[in-house]
C-alpha cells in the first residue's frame, strides 16, 4: 500500500511522486491554473493548461544527469525537457474532439512531444490512436448494449469512446516504451498508464452488485431497470483492463531482463463511491479514488514478499534514488524505502547527486470552455 494525500489531483500527485516534494514546494495543484485548489492567492488568474515549465523543482530525471532516462507519458512534462536521454511527453488538445480525458497522450501531429526533437519520426511512427483500436478489441472488454439502452443512456457511445481512446494511450506507451528499451537501454525508465482511473470514473458502478447498480442509477435519475443488461454489457470492463495493462507490464518486465529493479505505484486507489461523494449526471457510474494506491517494488535484491511499511506518495523518488545509488536531497519529504525491503547483505554504494538545469523558454496554453466541459464529464469539476 502506499497512501495518498488530499486533494487527490493526478497532476499535484505525480509531480509529487516524480520529484520527492509537495504541491506547496513543487507549484502543480490541479489540472489548470486558477482553480479552488490552488492557493488563495493563486487563484484569481486567467485558467491554464499547466505545462512542465511550470514546475518549480528539480524531478528525478535532472537529480539523475550522469544517467541516461527514458521518461514516457509522465504528467505535467509536456512541452518536452532537456534531459540526458529521451522524454516523450503527453499533450492536451484543448478544445478538440480527438482529446477525450484531461491526461493528454502523444499525438502524431502536436510539436515538443518528443526530446531531443530529432527523434521525434521515430516515436511517432509507434503511436496508436483510437481509430486503430480494433471492434475486435473493443469486443473483449464490452458487450454491446440493445438500442433501448442506448437511446436512454445517452453518454454511453462517448464513454466506449473513452474506452477505445484510453486503449490507445496504454498501447502508445506500451510501444514507446519497449521500443526505447531494445534502442536506448536508459538507466532509468519512468512510464504512466492513465486507463485505470479514466476508466474508473466511466464505468467503475458496473463491477458491484444488481442491487448497488440500481441505487445509484435511481439516485442520478436513471431508470434502475436496466442494472442487469448495464451490467452485461460493462460489468467485465475494469477486470479485462487490468489483465491487458499486467501483461504489458510483463512484456515490459521481461524485456528489462532479471537484472532491473521494478517499481510499480499508483497515485491514489480506486474503490466504490461512498454515500458522501454524490454522484453527478456528468459522471453516473463513478466509483471514486481511494486514500490507499498501490505500491510493488521488485529487483535481484530485494526481498521477496515483504510487507511495505509506511510508504507514501513521498517515498517513490527517494527510493528510485537510492536504488541508482543516488543520495536523495535533504530536502525530500520522505526517506527511501530500500533499507526494509533489500536482502541482508547486499549494500547501494551512494553518490552526491547533480542537478541539471533547463533554460528553455515558457510554453503556456489557454483554458477553453470546451476543455472546462471535458474536466466536468470526468468529476473533477461540479
């Protein structure tokens, strides 16, 4: 388990988790600029997409100059950073219809996705976009409801949408990654699948019960009869996401050989909505994010089937460090967790760490009314 923190915004918390420092330190509160979360004072400006610029502390991959990185779809990273090695970042298309969560993916046609930019006909020719998600595909997750039940649940056709859109990102990053893998050989690897929680937020309500469908249909003013063919049609969705996203891990695995240390961790968990949290005409079937995330740390030294004690979203970086054989800052808020979980014996000799700079100039990017919409269908605004 490795517990999350309030607000739990995916941008605030994986910059978190990326460079070992709160939102107060590190400047990412939400989605946009100008919103309840951020500061009072912070709050009073035009809305904005927020980019990597406006990151004020070093990540891990500039704590890391002396090795080579591969950072993939990681949040808050586009327009691309200079690093030593490759960063391929994700990209919101505020205002169009192509753009279906507020995560952002690559996508063929947006500049800066891709540093060095010298490489970026190589990424792009790895990218899969929802239109070549198979309906065979689409046909493993979902069975496709009767005409009555689309005519009365109307946001169906957008979220299977999302689904097919979602299904795309992960195989995009699962291409990406394994492809810098067999070519770049980084030292370190940093990759980000959103699926689970876009997903979540669409169609978490089918995985519970007949009688729990029909409580929250009736209590967003939905007809509870249909509980029984929604569930049919999506009750599978969830399970048959987290099947394909551990065999891409496994494929990922596999090909860093036995020899690579593994760390997988979730920003938040996901569980079934409370009473408290109510449910939206935006988002009906939500489940809602849970305080415990997950947390596996895998390598040739570390123990097997130990217990992970007292991790938080503040332990990732310096454990990624000490891993590298990296000092973590003093500044960090958490402390790594290596020294419970590595084998008696085996010791990480440490060296001071660097911290790269980048000079590039800002990249802002307007709010839209259109993306505000988008923000909404999601739950992250009322």
């Amino acid at each position: 388990i490795c517990l999350s923190e309030r607000e739990m915004r995916s941008p605030a918390l994986w910059t978190t988790i990326s460079t070992g420092r709160p939102r107060s330190v590190h400047g990412i509160y939400d989605f946009v600029t100008g919103s309840r979360l951020w500061p009072m004072d912070q709050r009073d400006v035009e809305r904005r997409l927020v980019t990597s610029k406006m990151r004020k502390v070093p990540a891990i991959w500039n704590i890391t100059p002396d090795k080579k990185v591969a950072i993939i779809g990681w949040l808050n990273t586009w327009p691309a950073e200079k690093v030593n090695g490759i960063m391929v970042s994700p990209y919101v298309a505020i205002g169009s219809p192509k753009q279906v969560t507020i995560k952002g993916t690559v996508y063929p046609d947006i500049p800066h996705q891709v540093y060095p930019e010298e490489r970026w006909d190589e990424i792009r020719s790895l990218i899969v976009t929802p239109e070549k998600i198979s309906d065979e595909l689409i046909s493993t997750f979902i069975e496709m409801p009767d005409k009555d039940v689309l005519s009365v649940f109307r946001l169906i056709p957008r979220y299977i949408k999302g689904l097919r859109w979602s299904l795309a990102h992960s195989l995009t990053m699962r291409n990406i990654t394994l492809h810098l893998l067999k070519t770049d050989s980084p030292d370190v690897t940093m990759v980000y699948f959103e699926g689970s929680d876009s997903l979540g937020h669409r169609f978490w309500l089918f995985r519970q019960s007949i009688h729990e469908i029909q409580e929250q249909l009736k209590e967003v003013g939905y007809p509870p009869e249909y509980a029984e063919k929604l569930k049919k049609a999506f009750g599978n969705i969830m399970h048959q996401y987290y099947i394909k996203l551990d065999t891409i891990i496994g494929e990922l695995t596999e090909e860093m050989g036995k020899n690579c240390n593994l760390i997988i961790c979730s920003d938040h968990g996901f569980t079934k909505r409370s009473k408290d949290n109510p449910v939206t005409k935006y988002v009906p079937f939500t489940g809602e994010h849970r305080f415990e995330g997950t947390l596996f740390i895998h390598g040739p030294h570390i123990r097997p089937n130990k217990q992970i004690i007292g991790a938080t979203l503040y332990s990732i970086a310096p454990t990624v460090l000490d891993l590298l054989g990296i000092t973590p800052p003093e500044e960090f808020e958490g402390t790594s967790l290596l020294k419970q979980i590595i084998n008696k014996g085996n010791t990480v000799h440490a060296q001071k760490n660097k911290v790269s700079d980048d000079d590039d100039e800002s990249i802002e990017l307007p709010f839209t009314d259109e993306e505000m919409d988008r923000l909404r269908s999601l739950g992250y605004l009322n």
